[in-house]
C-alpha cells in the first residue's frame, strides 16, 4: 500500500497556492528541480497525475483537485491537533462513565446538574455490569468506571470512592415476626440480574447462620425486572422479596410502601473508582469524580 508522504503533499498543496514551480521553490527553500521531484513522486504514490504542464504553467486534474483538498483537511486536522494537545480545560470535554443500573440512576441527575453549570462538558453515562466496565475502560470506550468487584492492579488504576450498602425489601405489611426463611419463602422472589451477586455479598458478610441456610434459587420466582428503578414495584404492590443498594429505596417514588429487613446492620461493600492503568485522566474529571464521591455518600 503506498503511503503520501507529508511532506509531497505540503509541497504539492503550497504549488497549488502559488501557481508557480519557482515561486513554490522560493517559499519553501528548495530548488525547482526539487520541487518537480516531490510532485512525480507524489503522483506515483497517489497512482494518477495531478497537474498538466503547460507553456511553464499549469492546471489541477480531477485527481489532483481531489489531493488538494484531502491536504488541506489533513493540515487542518494537524492544526487541530497540535491546538487541542497543548489545551486540558477543566470545565468542557468529554467524560465517558461505565456503573451499575443503580449508580446510573443516582448519578445521572447530579452529573446533568454540573453540565447545566459548565456547558462545555459532555457526560455520557452507561450502566453496565462489573465485568463489561472493565472491558470498556481496557478498549477505551469508558475513561472511569465504578464497580463493586476489586480491580486487578495489572490492568486498572483504581481508589475505594465510597460503600454500597445491600438491604432485604419486603412489602411494607408483611409480618416481621415470623421467622425470616418462612416469610422469605411466603412471599416468593422479585429477580434481577444483579440479585444473586447482592444475596450471596450479604450472605457473606452478615455472618448470619440463618441466612446462610436459605436456598435463594429454591425460592419461587414471582417476577423477573432487568430495570433497577422497577424492581420495587412488585413489592410496593405486596409482591416478593428482593436485595437491593439502600439508596435504591431511598430513590424509589413509592417508598412508604416498602419495609427493609431488619436483619443484620447494613451488609456494606466498597465502591471502586477504577481507569486505565497508567493512563492520565484531563482535568475536566476532578469535578466530576468529586460529584460522584459526594453523591455516593447517600449510598452508606
């Protein structure tokens, strides 16, 4: 595959302009023949001749006009380039996110609130599991990511940024007083992707032999929602059971209708702010990430 050299390409673009060999040569401090030498090798590569030659003049073929102009977008796009390398604003810029459904939905309204402040930031967000974070900050679709799975230190860079607390929602008039593997399995399970990994993270750390005894996938499934601001829905409306982030009930409409579990302190586990392993983020992510670690705080 030939390659068009930049600097035949400068010179073809400044023959252009000039109109003239000798005043080309002049401009960039070559000599005529010099400058004819980089035109025939440009059109060798390019595979097409680019100027007709006439009467010590000249005049643009189709093809050539064509390499014109990809030299001049391509000397405006190092322009560009060189400008915006020497540029790390700390108030506009993209910011790629990667979180789970419940970050995203406690996150979302704070990061839009910043952007309202400094219209200059773009803020995408994706909720996603764990393992999908980790794999779209490693192709760089994501510069951050917030997981509750701890990061390889091979691969990623990454600080604790706050806790998730897990809690057991029950319908707000289900009977408390009867023992727990019995109004579990009354009421029948609300699932959803995330409800095996919180149940065995609570399981774990709750130390509670109780707990430990339940068979989760012995229980009756009485719905199934892989949308985390609809999983309480059922249990508002008397349905199952289910595990959830705390702060998922605090955001959800119907709360009053909900009673959490009281089981066991909150089960806690620690939120990782993870990116790139020695890549350095732009300025521009220092507010966002104080956003994230002060709205996280709702979280604990």
């Amino acid at each position: 595959m030939n390659v068009l050299n930049p600097i035949w390409l400068n010179t073809f673009k400044t023959l252009v302009e000039m109109g003239h060999f000798t005043r080309t040569a002049e401009v960039l401090n070559m000599t005529q023949p010099g400058v004819s030498q980089h035109i025939n090798k440009l059109e060798s590569a390019c595979g097409y001749p680019l100027i007709r030659r006439f009467n010590k003049q000249f005049e643009l073929t189709v093809h050539g006009l064509k390499v014109y102009q990809y030299a001049l977008k391509r000397m405006e796009e190092e322009s560009k380039l060189l400008q915006d390398l020497g540029r790390d604003e700390p108030f506009s810029g993209r910011c790629t996110i990667g979180c789970s459904g419940t970050f995203a939905w406690l996150l979302y309204p704070q990061l839009l609130s910043l952007q309202s402040e400094y219209p200059g930031l773009s803020i995408e967000l994706e909720a996603t599991p764990n393992q999908r974070i980790f794999e779209q900050i490693q192709n760089g679709t994501f510069d951050i990511g917030l997981v509750t799975k701890k990061p390889n230190p091979k691969y990623f860079d990454s600080k604790v940024i706050g806790v998730e607390s897990l809690v057991f929602v029950v319908p707000k008039l289900v009977d408390t007083a009867l023992p727990l593997d019995q109004v579990l399995s009354g009421l029948g399970v609300i699932r959803h992707p995330d409800l095996a990994h919180y149940f065995q993270t609570y399981v774990e750390k709750s130390d509670l032999s109780l707990l430990s005894k339940i068979d989760l996938d012995g229980i009756s499934t009485q719905s199934y929602i892989n949308q985390i601001h609809q999983i309480l829905v059922p249990i508002s409306k008397g349905i199952g059971f289910t595990v959830v982030p705390k702060c998922c009930v605090s955001l959800f409409p119907e709360r009053d209708e909900l009673q959490v579990l009281d089981i066991e302190k909150n089960v806690k586990e620690p939120v990782y702010l993870v990116s790139k392993r020695h890549s350095q983020l732009a300025r521009r992510y220092e507010r966002v990430v104080k956003v994230i670690e002060d709205t996280l705080k709702q979280c604990e």
